[in-house]
C-alpha cells in the first residue's frame, strides 16, 4: 500500500490508497494537524489500518474488503508466502466474492454460510454449468473462518459463524497410480526422452515436482546414493520464479537413491556437461541445476507439468507427474514399509498427513494376521 504527505495551509494532507470490494484501488485523504514528523507517524498508523481492516467502519466493512486486508497483512507479517497469498486471492476472487463477498462481515450468519455452501455445490463454476469440488469448498470455508477468527479476537465480530457451520465433507477424488506392470518398464518407456531423467527420479524417490526443479548438484551425492532436499522452486505472479525452502520442517530431508536412479542422474549430468561443453560454457558447477531447461534456465513448473501430462497421454500413462509421487507411496506400502519411514521419506509434516491421503491404500485384508494367530495357536 502507499501513502504519503504535503504541507496544505495550516496542515497536513495524508494521502492513502485502500482497496476496494471489486479489486480496484481508491485514493483517500485526511486532514492532519502537527508537525512533520507527527503528520508521518499519522500516515504509518493509517496504512497499517488500512492492512487489517481497521480504518474501516466495522459495521460497514463487507467480506471481501476484511479478507482483502487480512490477506495483505499476513503477508507483511511473514505469516504466508507467496503461493499461498496466491491461492488465497483466487479463492476470495472465486468462491467468495462472488456469493457473499458483498455482505457486511457483522451481518454474516450460520445459514448465509450453509446457503453459500449449498450454492457452491449446484453453481459454483464460473461458466455456471455446476458445482465446484468439495475439496475447494472447504478450502474456502477454512480462508474465511480464520478471518473471521480473527475478526473476533479483535472485536469486529461477536462470534465466528463459520465455527458453527461446517463445510460440506470431502469426496474422495480418485487417485491415479502407475501399475506395477508399467513401473517395471517405466525407464525404458522414456528413454532418450527429455522427461526421462527428472520423471525416474520422481517415481523411485517420491520427490515433490518443486524440490526436484529446485535441485542443484551440490546437493546431489551420487557415492552416497543420497539426494539432500533444501530447496524448492516455485512460481506466482506476484514475484515470479523463486528459490525456497520447502514447504515444511519436514521437507528438508535426505533421500536414499536405488541404483536405477544413481544411473539415470549419471547419464543425467554426463549429457548436460556434454551440452556445456558445445556450448563453450566449461564443467558443471555445484550450483547448477539438476534438472534446467534448454538454457540451463530453471524450468517454470506449471509449464512442466503441462508439458508431462501431454507426453502421459501420448504413451498412454494416465497419471500427472505429482501422480508419480503417489506411486512411489503405494510401492512402499505394497513393500511393507512403516508409516513413518515413509512419511520422513516424503517429506510429510507428520505420519498423519501419509495416513489422511493414503488411507485407502492401508486398507487391505488382514489375512496375514490371521495366519500369524493360526500359528500360535498350533504351537
């Protein structure tokens, strides 16, 4: 947000732009009597208001314009990062403005919410050919319920309406995995293909499309037959391509290589150094990247997985390039392998969140266990 101050007669004129409902800015001013550095102390409290809702009447203030606020100071706070803002703004943009967003923030009640629900259920589409997924709803729900969490601690609101009315329960949506028949002639089926080296690593590692555009081979040890996970590459349109940690304490990790990702990464960074090497530009270095595009550039990653779900098509896959990271769950529990092995693995905040997405791969007979009972008993 900007502001600023000019000498106006007797006083001060504060300048200040808020946003409104429908996106678009609107200048204000205010009349100020002191000194400069009083009038500058003024317009510092305004804009910091203005981040969180508060130069606003409360009785005034709609949803859109409270989330909007909210959302501006978080970010200047730290609280989210810029993907996350993104999607914040999509769903305020979306599935909020457009429904309630006009209502008054101290109006809102339990049944404006159920309604809103229920209407992003039947019409949630933009083309208004249908409802949007629950999955989506929720998310949304779960943006204004925080505000509105909020907007009660700091006495905007008398109660969080949204506490109270719960969103819609989440379908399940299908996941797609790779069959144990095409993970066998999986590298084979992409040899010599651009996608070769980034999507083999991605299936026997589980590593996240981020964290593998992100990688750089100083982080990279093939003696080891280890991949050190610190970074992770992410793109908005507010700031671009940026570098990051990734997305949880929990994602900085080292991962065990098997050999056939040992040899695809070999032959991955012997035919970039080849590459540099026509090109004049000298050896690898340890801050290049393992996975660059054309130019040695970092690749966009919406643009990748575009490029990939094209390619999945053509050799009759079926699964996204994050489906390959599903895939390589499912190994390991076909394997046998603990929870919490594979949660560190892939980088989960806690075993719960491999629980809550991979449930349905858990759930399978428990025959072994009554075989083990039958044993004992014939001992």
């Amino acid at each position: 947000m900007r502001g600023h101050i000019r000498r106006r007669g007797k006083h001060w004129e504060i300048k200040y732009e808020v946003e409104r409902s429908d996106g678009k800015r609107r200048t204000r001013y205010k009349a100020f009597r002191g000194t400069r550095r009083e009038a500058q102390d003024e317009l510092a409290r305004t804009l910091a208001q203005v981040a969180d809702g508060s130069h606003l009447n409360p009785s005034k203030v709609t949803i859109t314009e409270y989330l909007r606020a909210r959302l501006e100071r978080w970010r200047a706070m730290g609280a989210i990062s810029a993907k996350p803002a993104e999607r914040y703004q999509q769903l305020v943009k979306n599935q909020i403005e457009p429904f309630i967003g006009g209502k008054l923030l101290q109006k809102l009640t339990a049944e404006e919410v159920e309604a809103w629900h229920a209407k992003l259920l039947t019409e949630g589409r933009h083309d208004g050919t249908g409802g949007i997924a629950t999955r989506t709803i929720r998310d949304a729900h779960r943006l204004l319920a925080k505000a509105l969490r909020e907007a009660q601690q700091h006495g905007l609101v008398l109660r969080n309406v949204c506490a109270i009315q719960r969103p819609p329960k989440v379908e399940s949506e299908e996941m797609h995995i790779l069959t144990p028949e095409q993970v066998a002639g999986f590298s084979a089926l992409l040899d010599g293909h651009e996608f070769a080296a980034p999507a083999v690593t991605a299936l026997f590692t589980g590593m996240r499309r981020g964290e593998l555009l992100g990688l750089r081979w100083r982080n990279v040890d093939l003696d080891a037959k280890l991949i050190k996970v610190r970074e992770s590459l992410e793109e908005t349109t507010a700031e671009g391509l940026q570098f990051k940690p990734p997305k949880t304490k929990a994602g900085i990790r080292d991962v065990t290589l098997p050999d056939t990702v040992v040899a695809t990464l070999q032959a991955q960074r012997k035919r970039l150094l080849e590459r540099r090497l026509q090109l004049g530009l000298g050896k690898l270095a340890d801050s290049d990247l393992v996975f660059p595009d054309g130019e040695g550039s970092p690749q966009r990653p919406d643009s990748f997985s575009a490029r990939w779900t094209e390619l999945s098509k053509e050799l009759k896959l079926g699964v996204s390039f994050h489906e390959l990271r599903h895939t390589h769950a499912s190994q390991l529990i076909d394997a046998g392998v603990d929870v919490v092995t594979i949660s560190k693995r892939l980088g989960h905040a806690s075993p719960g969140i491999t629980l809550n997405v991979y449930a349905h791969l858990f759930r399978k007979d428990d025959s072994k266990a009554a075989a083990a009972i039958n044993a004992a008993l014939a001992r």
